[in-house]
C-alpha cells in the first residue's frame, strides 16, 4: 500500500467481498486458501467471519452444503482459480443434488489474460452452470457487494440450491475509495428470503384434509425438505391428532422421533405397499422412495405431495399436489382438521397391522444386535454404538453416516430422536461427504457432539481431513468399520483371477487391517483401535465423554458385508 493510497483511503476487492459477506450475515466459511483468495480470507475473519480451512476444495464444498441444510442459511465456501473451482463442483453439485443452500467463490485468473493460457485459467461460469441456481462474474470492483448478495439469497429462494460468484484477480486487486465502498455497500440489497407466495388455496386445503379423513390405510412420509423447512412442531401436531402412521426418509428421520409408537419405519414396505393415501412433505418420489410406483407401492395409491418446488410437483403429477412451505401447509391442513378432529385410535386395524409388524421385525433386529459376533460383523458394533449414542441423551449427537453396508445396516439400527441430526450419503449417494459433514455438525451446532459411522472407503476419500479436526478440536468422534476396501476387501475366487495383473490387488480392496487410528494420532488426536465388544464400549465412553477428534478403528470381518450393500442389482 503506497501512501498516496492511504491518503486517499483506497480499499480493494478482497476487502470490499468480505465487507459484502460480513453485512449479509455470513458467520462462517469453508475452504482452501491460495492464489488469488488468501487475503480474501483473511479479511472475512478481521470483520467476524470464522473461517474453516480445508485441505481439499471438495470436502470444504460437502461442509458449505451441509451447513446450508442444518443452519437454513447458505454455506459459503470458497476456492482459487481453476483446478480449485473444479474441485469445489464437488460441493456445488451436491447441494444441488439435495436442495441445500450453499455459495461457492472462487478467485479465478486476471480477465485481461484470459484465453492466453494464464495461471489456472478456466471458464468456470460455464464450468459451474449445470449445478447452480444463480452464476455470475463481477467484471469490475464496484459489482461485488450487489452479487455476492444477490448469490446468497438466491441459495435461499424457493427450492434451496448452489449459487456461484466468480471473483477475478484484476477485480480482487482493483481499488475503490472508502466513500464510494461505503455508498455501494449500502446501495446493494439486503438478502432477502423472499416469502414464497402460498399457491394453495383453501380448497386444496379442505381437499387433502378430506383424502386423509375418508382413508382406509393412510400414511405420512416426510423427508429432508420437511427438516430443512423447521416442520417437526407441525408434523408431530398432525401425526398426534390423527393417529396416522408415518415414515421418514432416511434424513427425514429424527423429525418425529424414531421411537414414537406411529412410526412404520420398521414396517417399511408394509407402510409403503399397504397405504392408499399418502401424503408426502419435503421427499422427492425418487429412487429413495421407489419414484411413487408399482410395485414398492400400489397402483392406485393417492399421493398429496407437498413440496416448496412447483416443477418438482410437476414432475410427479400427484393426486394432489400443495405447493408452499411446509411448516406453513401443515398449519393449515392442522388448523382444517381442528374445526372437525378424526383420529384413527390404536385398535384402527391399519395402525393395529403396522404396529404389530414394525413389533416383529423389532424384535429380530434385537435378537441380531444381542448375538456378540467376533470377528466384528455390522450388526454387533453398530448396536454398542447406537446405545452409546443413546447414552448421550439431548441435545443427542449428530450423527453422519456414509458406505454401502455401514450406511445401510446403520439406517435400520441407530435412532434418531431429534430433527436433522442425521446426515448421510443423501440424494445423490455422495460417499466422501463424511469429514465435511462431521466439520459442518460441529460448526452449525456447538452444542452437540458429532459422531460419524463410516465405512473405510467412504472415510479414505477425505481422510486428510482429521487434521483440521485436530486444528480446530471439533468434538467430532470418526468411527471406521474397517472391512478392507469397498464391499470387504478381496473377495474374488483365486481361480477366477486372470491376466497379466492377476496378482494386483482387487480393484475393491484396501490394505487389510490398515491403522486408521494411528492417523489421527499423526496430528494430536486420540486413535483407538477395536476388535472386541469391551474394546469398542471404552473407546465410545472415553471418546465420548472427552469430546475431542478421535478415529476410533473398528475391525470388521471382511467377510461379513454384502456387495454393493442393499444396491447388489445396480452393480
Ligand atoms: P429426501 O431425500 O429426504 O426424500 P428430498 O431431497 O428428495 O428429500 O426432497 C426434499 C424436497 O423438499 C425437495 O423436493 C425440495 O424442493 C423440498 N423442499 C425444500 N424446502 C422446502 C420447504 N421449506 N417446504 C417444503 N418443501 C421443501
């Protein structure tokens, strides 16, 4: 800085971004620093701003999705130029894939050199396109505070999803006056979460009401959509008065707790199959919920779908669709049936069915979780693990879960009592998500000790990242289940094994046993390593009750998992 610009009190890009991001209400940042984004960064955390810094763009960009879900407000998350931006899609697609808020900035190379083949040169508005919301460049110093809250607030409207700002370096290093900075600043919007205008109208109302009064079999299912618009109050009112049985998604479940004497998530396919009216709020009729079809579900089911996204009720062409917010359609579908109040009572023989069902397949689960399998199988350490969970009481942990059989088996067994203390693999099947998340539970919410189930190959993806774990002394508990690679390790028949690489490893398998607790110790934090019942218990009572980054590795049979988990037909 020459004199004759502290004279003139002249302030750059970075300065003027983080001043942008800092009104807008931005509490915290993911990302990796560099070329040409460093000072941005530090600017942001002069004003406030509590910056997380990643050791890989992509793990950064999982945490600014799940922030945007667990806060309602959009994780920021922000790259260099070029190869950073394109790890950071990682990010972005995944808060589009699961409708979450999220922004990514990205410095990007100086505008006069681009098509020259400068320094990490690369398009990345056209990069970036196919997966956000909103996408734009600031070509000049005097556009960024109008765009990065123009791309925090379109994360934010109506169905939540990624925004992108590009900020060149020229633009970053540009130079405006403290007077004119203030006057744009102030010009520039205040993000605004634009009030959904309710489509629905009293009819639809009245109609939906009707459909869930005249069921034989009714049935509500709730997903995340349901947990990131706040509706657990009114969905519990609504399950409560009438009786009806419901069943969340996967990270639907915590919305109602798991433990509530209406859920059918134990009698799964009964629910689904049996129903003849169903209303859904916040869940996509996906591949997660069999896309609403024959034969997971009857043919003439009715479906009342609830969704903030007109194009998503579109898509369905449900029996009824309701499109609005929600906490606010559950209002008024509550408020309807008060005037006239049904509910179908425990001896109804559609609850009496259910019930009964979820009882049995309960009590096979129990007997399984009771048998203490060693060598580990998934069964016998994922029930210590879901008591010691149980154990925490409330606030209770966040839970992340990510693999193919550790997330599959982890589903039906740990229990969520609490809204959107579940974060998984999700809509798009992201594995690697699992350290982003664990650092994103942490920061949205201070209180609650996180613990993540993973399997060893989702946790390789970012395993790097126990390090910031340690930096930051998150209380977030990594624990492995360490079957040897994707599936279990080797599991090819030797003489099925051909051609000139017969004795490479499996393409699906890891180093056997590999000492994953001794990585975290590589850093500070606390490893254990665990083969037996007793061993698993202390690890998860020491490490719960320290509350600091620890890995806690668990041996499992690599005999034990089946391949692709529950997916076997897609492989
Ligand atoms: P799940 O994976 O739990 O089944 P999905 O991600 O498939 O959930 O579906 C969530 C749905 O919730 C999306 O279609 C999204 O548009 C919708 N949604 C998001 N926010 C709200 C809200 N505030 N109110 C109602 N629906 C919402």
């Amino acid at each position: 800085t020459s004199n004759s610009e502290v004279i003139q009190n002249l302030i750059d890009g970075n300065v003027l971004a983080a001043r942008a991001l800092a009104l807008a209400g931005v509490r915290h940042m993911f990302g990796v620093v560099g070329i040409p984004v460093t000072s941005l960064a530090t600017q942001s955390v002069a004003l406030g701003i509590r910056f997380i810094a990643f050791h890989n763009e992509q793990s950064a960009g999982y945490a600014a999705s799940a922030y945007g879900y667990l806060t309602a407000r959009p994780g920021v998350f922000l790259t260099v130029s070029g190869p950073g931006c394109v790890h950071g899609l990682a990010g972005l697609s995944n808060s589009a894939a699961n409708s979450w808020p999220a922004v990514m900035i990205s410095g990007s190379c100086d505008q006069r050199d681009f098509g020259k083949g400068d320094f990490q040169e690369l398009d990345q508005i056209a990069v970036v396109r196919p997966f956000v919301k909103f996408a734009a460049k600031a070509t000049e110093i005097s556009q960024i505070p109008h765009l990065v809250l123009s791309a925090l607030s379109h994360a934010l409207e109506g169905r939540p999803g990624g925004c992108y700002l590009d900020l060149p370096t020229d633009v970053l290093h540009q130079k405006i006056s403290e007077e004119d900075a203030a006057r744009i600043l102030a010009e520039a919007e205040n993000p605004r979460v634009r009030v959904v205008e309710n489509l629905v109208s009293s009819l639809d109302i009245e109609k939906a009401v009707g459909l869930l009064r005249n069921a034989d079999r009714p049935l509500i299912v709730f997903g995340k959509g349901a947990a990131y618009a706040r509706a657990e109050n009114s969905l519990k009112k609504l399950i409560e008065t009438t009786g009806i049985p419901f069943l969340p998604t996967p990270m639907g479940k915590g919305l109602v707790p798991d433990s509530h004497e209406l859920a059918s998530t134990a009698a799964r396919s009964l629910a689904i199959g049996g129903c003849d009216v169903a209303l859904v709020v916040g869940a996509r009729l996906n591949w997660l919920l069999h896309f609403g079809e024959p034969p997971k579900w009857s043919n003439d089911v009715k479906f009342i779908l609830v969704d903030i996204s007109k194009e998503e009720i579109e898509l369905r062409k449900p029996y009824l669709g309701l499109v609005g917010d929600a906490g606010t359609v559950l209002d008024l579908i509550n408020k309807e049936i008060k005037d006239d109040p049904f509910c179908l009572g425990k001896s109804h023989p559609w609850v009496e069915a259910i019930s009964q069902k979820a009882k049995v397949n309960v009590l096979k689960m129990e007997m399984q979780l009771a048998e203490e399998v060693v060598p580990f199988n998934f069964f016998t350490p994922m029930g210590i693990i879901r008591d010691a969970i149980l154990a925490q009481g409330s606030p209770y942990p966040i839970l992340v879960s990510e693999g193919a059989n550790t997330m599959d088996v982890g589903r039906a067994v740990l229990v969520q009592n609490e809204p959107r203390t579940r974060l998984d693999a999700g809509t798009w099947g992201t594995m690697g998500v699992g350290l982003g998340y664990c650092i994103a539970a942490a920061v949205a919410s201070p209180d609650r000790l996180v613990v993540a189930v993973e399997g060893d190959s989702g946790f390789g993806f970012s395993a790097m990242e126990v390090e910031t774990l340690v930096r930051y002394q998150f209380p977030v508990v990594v624990i492995v289940f360490n079957n040897g690679g994707v599936y279990g390790g080797d599991r090819r028949n030797p003489d099925e094994i051909t051609g000139p690489h017969k004795d490479d490893p499996a393409p699906t398998s890891f180093v056997p046993q590999a000492a994953y607790h001794i990585l975290m110790e590589a850093f500070g934090g606390k490893g254990y390593l665990t083969e037996k019942p007793e061993e698993l218990k202390s690890a998860l009572f020491e490490s719960f009750s320290f509350r600091k980054p620890a890995v806690i590795n668990v041996i499992i049979d690599p005999y034990a998992g089946a391949e692709s988990g529950r997916m076997q037909h897609k492989n």
